[in-house]
C-alpha cells in the first residue's frame, strides 16, 4: 500500500534535472515549502505555523515538463507517494527527510494565472533533452522549449524598459468585448 498525498506550497529551490544512473530517463528534484495559514477571529489577524519541507522527485515526462516549467517562488499542488527517510548527519545526529514521488504537479491557480501548451511530439534523445536544457538555463536558446509543437519563449524586457504592443499576442486572452462588458453591465444593474 502507498501513501498518496497532495501538498500546496511554494517552489523553494530551482528543480534540477538529471538522469538515473546508466539510463535515459529524466529526473527532475526541487523543494518545496508548505506554511499553514489561518485567521484568528479574535485578534482579527492571520497567523503563520511551522514551514514544512518536502522534496519533490518527478521522473520521465513529468521530470522533463517540470524542469521547464517550475521556477523558485512560484506556488503548486503537488501530489504524488509520500516517503519519510531516515538518515544520519555528519555530526552523527540523525535526521528525517520527507520525499514525494510526484504522478502530477500543477500551478496553483489561486495564487494567478497559468498558461497550457500541450506537448504532442516526440521527446529528444537524452543527450540532446540534456544539451538543449543546458543552453535554457545558460540563456543561450530562447527560441524553443525542446519541442517544435510549444510556441517560442517570449523575449524578457529589460528593466526600464517599456515592452512595445504586439499585435498578434494578446493580454494572456483577457481581451473583453463589447458584448461582455454590455452583459455584466445588466447583470450589475
């Protein structure tokens, strides 16, 4: 029997992906911070627990999407087996580590707003996932995620620097019409 859990936290170390020894399969590792909140009626306040820690392993296509798509700060659902392991420190006190094996990681849409793309073909060879993952995070490729069917990195702007309008992006698919803006105006009314 395994136990499944769902953890809500934030992304507290870059995930780093790597390979398990002498295959090509990829595993993708971070951390991730749990802090339980709650409003205290009676000082009218909210109040913060005790942070826990978990480490997050994902492996094959979630490890891949994952390392792509995860950057420290950012807050997700993670659910996936839960393992505690023991181990001994080097000063020879010992210490208990709290790992997930992930089966699904998303964003947590309550903290703002995520954008989809779904992967449809083929994954590069191990060498050539590891290379192109490489130069993303060197800066180096800017123009591709590692799969041709994933639309280009935008460009970052510098600070200072005031975007210019594109007219084939869109505000995130926010646009509002003049229909809706008419139907929320006689819902309102």
């Amino acid at each position: 029997m395994t136990d499944t859990v769902t953890i809500r936290g934030f992304i507290a170390t870059a995930p780093t992906q790597k390979f398990l020894p002498n295959s090509n399969i990829p595993v993708t590792n971070f951390r991730i911070a749990s802090t339980p909140r709650w409003f205290d009626a009676t000082s009218s306040t909210w109040k913060e627990g005790t942070t826990n820690w978990y480490t997050v392993n994902s492996f094959r296509a979630l490890a891949y999407n994952s390392a792509r798509s995860l950057q420290v700060g950012q807050p997700v659902l993670v659910t996936g087996r839960l393992r505690v392991k023991q181990f001994e420190r080097a000063d020879g006190s010992p210490g208990t580590s709290i790992e997930v094996d992930a089966t699904s990681i998303g964003h947590d849409l309550n903290y703002g707003l995520a954008n989809f793309a779904r992967v449809t073909d083929r994954k590069p060879e191990a060498d050539e996932t590891d290379r192109k993952f490489n130069e993303q995070v060197a800066g180096e490729q800017k123009t591709n995620h590692g799969y041709e069917s994933l639309p280009p990195l935008e460009e970052t702007h510098q600070p200072g620097q005031t975007p210019t309008p594109d007219s084939s992006s869109s505000d995130q698919g926010l646009t509002e019409t003049s229909e809706t803006s008419e139907a929320a105006v006689a819902l309102t009314s």
